[in-house]
C-alpha cells in the first residue's frame, strides 16, 4: 500500500493547531500549578518540583496495577499450556524410574532372549523370580513378560538348557495353576540320577494321588493319576531295567489298588514270577499260541462286562463297577512274531488283531494292558497294536527312530521331548514316561525282594479270607476240590462226577458243569476241555 500525498496548505494549518494546543496546555498547567500554590501557599518552585513529583509517583502506581493485573490472567491460562508440556515429560520420568528401580534378571533374561522365548525387547523382572538352591540344582520361579504364556518357554526347552550350559534332560518345567504366566523352571547342575534315590515306603505310595512309576529328577515320586482306561507299552534295550520297572509297578498297582486280577505272561521266564501266587493266571511261554489263549480270555471278559453295561443302559441302571484286570506282558514282540510258515503267519495275524482289540475296548471295561519290549524295531509289535496304548514309556535306546516306536511316531513333534537315546545307558531303569501330552523323565523302583514278597503275602492272605468267607456254591466246592488235590487243571467229566451230575453226553455234560460254574470251559495239556482254577478262583473273587 503507498502513502497518501499531503497538501501543502494544511501542513501550515496542523502547525497552527498544535501550537495553539500547546499554549491552551500551558495556560492550563500554569493555572493548576498557581491554584495548587495558591491553595497549600508555597514557593513557585516547591509547588513545581511537588506536583511533578506526585505525577510521577502516580504514573509507577499505574505501572504497577497493570503488570500485576498481566500476571493474575497469565497464571489463569497456564495450567493447560503447561500440562501439554509437562506429560510426556512426567510419563517418561516415571518410567525412566521405575526401569531403575525394576531391573531386569540377567542370567534369564539373557538367556530367554538368546534361546528365542521372549523378544530382544522384553525383559524378566528382577522383582518377579525367585531361585531356590535345591538338592541337585537351582529351582528358578519367574513370571514371562505380558502377552508371553509358560507356553512359549515349554516350547524352547531345549534351547534354554543349553543356555544354562546343561541339556534338556538336566531340567524339569512346572506351570502354575494360578497364572499363565508363572514358570517354575529346575536346572540341575549334574545328570539327571547321579546319585541314588531310596524306594518309596507303602505309606508314601499310598498317599501317592494315582499310581507311582518311578521318581523324578529330584527324587519326588512321578507317576499317573490313574489307570483306569488306560493301557501302557514300555520299549528300551536289553538290561535297561524295564522288568524292574514293571515288578515295581505292579507292587505299586497292589498297595493303590488293593484287590484286582492279574494276568501275567512272562516272556522272560523269570521276569514276574513273583506275583504268580496271587495271579488269576500266569504263565511263563514265548508262545504266541498262549498270548492267544490269554488273548481270547479277557477278550471273553470284555464281552461279558460290555454286555453288563448295554444292559444296564437298556434298563437305565447305573454303569456296573468293574473290577480292576491288568494284562502284563514281558517281552511282548516274541509273540508278535511268525516262524515263516502260512500258519505262523496266520497265527501272528490273529493275535495281532485280538491284541488291538483287547487294549482298544479296556477303555471302558477295565481291562488295562502293559507290553513291555527289549525289541522297539519297527515292527516288532504291530502299528494296529501299539497305536492303542494312552501311556508310553522309553527306557535308553540307541537312537531317536526306535524311541518313535514307544513312544510314537510323532513323540518328537510333541512340546519338550526328551530324547531317550541322550539317556546314560550306565543308570539303570530310568526313561521317559509319555502321559497325556507331557514328557517326564523318571527312575523305576528297585525294590527289595523282602518287600514286594509282603505286600504280595498281604495280598494273598485278603484273596483267601474272600475264599473262605464265599457262600457255598458249585463254584467254590470245584475250586476247594481242586485245592485238595493241587490241581491247576480239572477236566469238565472229572468235575462233573464231583458236583454230581450224572449227564453221559459230552455235549450236554459240558453245558450243564458250565451253566453251574459261570465259566466257559477252555482247553487244558493235551487239548483235554476242562476249568482252570486261577479262573474258577478270579470269577469266585470278581463275582462275576
Ligand atoms: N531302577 C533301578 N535301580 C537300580 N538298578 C536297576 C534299576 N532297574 C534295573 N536295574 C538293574 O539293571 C539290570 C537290568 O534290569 P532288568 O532285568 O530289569 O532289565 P531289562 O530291560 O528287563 O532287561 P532284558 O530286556 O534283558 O530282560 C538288573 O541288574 C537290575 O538290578
């Protein structure tokens, strides 16, 4: 924008009036000065200094009031000026603070990072883990960052062990049943069993909750909760110790159990003689025309207990209480085998297929089986077979292909695997136990003979006090006869003539000792048709 151009003329008239202004001024001042003078009757200058003076002491008070009135709104608006600038400044103190006095745990931290659990950003609070110095190692209790799960650690195991500089059989992870992200992570500091744990005492497995197997890594009793609908195959090299395991299970099952029927086919010979006397049947054979037999037994036991429970769905009764059978077989593969011959293999065909369906239908009949194999090849027992079993257990093997064929082809797909081919194959009896998705590696008992000799004594002594206290029935003379004579085996004409039936038709003679024992007949030496008194005695004790 330019200037307006001025006209000379009234240049000379603004000087004029401001002149003339100025003179009105004057004469003004001049007459307040004189009526001030006047009016307090001072000098002329003492009335000039003191009104000059007052004008100036007025004019600072005026400065005054207005910068103090400046300042009083000024005050107002700062809050929302300040708070704008003061909260990141506040958050960043606050959390600059809080990572000083919360530092992050080193040792896991640095490790958990490394191993890929938590990210290179996350942290494990100092203030959240506590290490506890147990026995044989350091127990560490921490909570992972938030977002994180005991998940994310279980999955990285074995790269966090090697973190710790140990491997994954040198620790043991427990989850909290309060909080996700609890972890309670054990690292031993020497291989797992290096020194000795005592057997339990029948008091510890008593109060045992289910059934104990064997001890963990720090000596606390390991186990599962129950084995009720459920089966287990146990694999591992010769001289592992899968038979100590299995007769310190079984000495296990009689203390947790108390009374149930036990069938024993001793591949070894030798292995699980112990228990004969209370067996309902035992036999030492690597004959797989035997499993068959045995096989076809509780197979018949099967049926007769899911006719029980049809029926009482039919009539809207509640599921009968089964009584407990176990099924133990020590070196299972020899019967799974064939000589080569059409027949061989016909026969390893049949037991095969009644095997799968013994271990597939325990689920609801109570009937659970237990192979044990020194042999864990491919196909030393049948997939159809092994596929069936809920619990797996491993002893040592060579390599992680056999471990596949206990524990199952997919095992080292699972969360933390333990790879039992990295076991020392110089500690005896110790494996991995596979139970409902978790890996734990365990020692078997090694109990005493004078031990297992008494709870097998306890149990023998209850099985005749239930004998003795049985109503009188066909059944009970046919076992006190065969007692009598020390027979094992009775053939059906000899029992016949002793509980008086007179019937000369084999065939009639049959079904009437039959209807009158509750027991099918079965085949004794010789191919002779006759009762066994381990099955007269199992459904006298079972009622069945
Ligand atoms: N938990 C254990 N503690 C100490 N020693 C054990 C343990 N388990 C087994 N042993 C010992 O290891 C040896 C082999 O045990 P066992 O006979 O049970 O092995 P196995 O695997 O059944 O052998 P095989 O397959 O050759 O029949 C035995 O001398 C036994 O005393």
């Amino acid at each position: 924008m330019g200037k307006r151009k001025q006209h000379p003329g009234q240049a000379s008239e603004d000087a004029y009036g401001q002149a003339a202004g100025a003179i009105g001024a004057l004469v003004i001042v001049f007459g307040i000065l004189a009526a001030i003078k006047t009016k307090l009757g001072l000098s002329w200058p003492a009335t000039v200094l003191l009104t000059a003076g007052s004008l100036v002491a007025l004019g600072y008070l005026a400065w005054r009031i207005r910068t103090g009135v400046k300042r009083l709104w000024a005050r107002e608006e700062q809050p929302a000026v300040m708070r704008s600038q003061e909260v990141p400044a506040t958050a960043t103190s606050v959390a600059e603070e809080a990572v000083q006095v919360v530092p992050a745990h080193p040792e896991l931290t640095a490790a958990l990072v490394t191993a890929g659990t938590i990210g290179k950003d996350e942290v494990i609070r100092a203030d959240e883990v506590t290490v506890t110095a147990v026995r044989t190692g350091k127990r560490y209790d921490f909570l992972v960052p938030k977002g994180r799960t005991y998940m994310d650690v279980e999955k990285r195991l074995g790269n966090i062990a090697g973190m710790f500089g140990v491997t994954r059989l040198h620790t043991k992870l427990e989850r909290s049943r309060q909080n996700e992200r609890r972890v309670q992570l054990l690292v031993l500091d020497e291989p797992p069993f290096s020194r000795p744990v005592p057997a339990p005492t029948r008091q510890e497995i008593v109060a045992f909750n289910g059934v104990p197997f064997g001890h963990d890594v720090v000596g606390e009793l390991v186990g599962v909760p129950t084995f009720d609908k459920a089966s287990l195959l146990v694999g591992g090299m010769t001289q592992m110790g899968k038979t100590t395991l299995v007769n310190g299970l079984i000495t296990c099952l009689l203390i947790a159990y108390g009374d149930f029927d036990l069938y024993l086919l001793d591949g070894k010979h030798c292995g699980l003689t112990r228990f004969e006397k209370i067996a309902a049947r035992y036999e030492a054979s690597d004959d797989p025309a035997v499993m068959e037999s045995m096989l076809d037994k509780l197979n018949g036991r099967v049926e007769q207990r899911y006719g029980k429970i049809q029926d009482a769905i039919r009539n809207r009764r509640p599921i009968p209480m089964f009584k407990p059978v176990f099924f133990i077989v020590d070196e299972a593969a020899d019967f799974f085998a064939d000589n080569g011959t059409p027949a061989g293999k016909e026969r390893a065909r049949k037991v095969a297929e009644k095997a799968r369906s013994l271990v597939a239908k325990a689920l609801e009949s109570e009937i659970s089986t237990v192979m044990l194999t020194q042999r864990p090849a491919q196909n030393a027992i049948p997939v159809m077979v092994r596929d069936q079993f809920l619990y797996r257990m491993c002893l040592y093997v060579a390599s992680e292909g056999t471990a596949k064929v206990a524990l199952g082809d997919t095992y080292f797909e699972t969360v933390a695997p333990i790879s039992p081919a990295l076991l020392d194959s110089n500690i005896k009896g110790q494996g991995v136990l596979f139970a409902h998705g978790v890996s734990t590696l365990i020692r078997g008992f090694n109990f005493t003979d004078e031990f297992i000799w008494e709870v097998v004594d306890g149990v023998h002594d209850r099985q005749q006090q239930v004998l003795e206290q049985a109503p009188v029935s066909p059944r009970k003379q046919a076992i006190e006869l065969m007692q009598s004579k020390g027979l094992d085996f009775m053939s059906t004409a000899d029992l016949a003539s002793a509980l008086g039936i007179t019937e000369t038709d084999p065939v009639n003679r049959g079904k009437k000792v039959s209807r009158l024992l509750g027991v099918p007949a079965g085949k004794g030496p010789k191919g002779v048709r006759g009762y066994r008194l381990a099955d007269l005695t199992a459904a006298l004790m079972s009622g069945s």
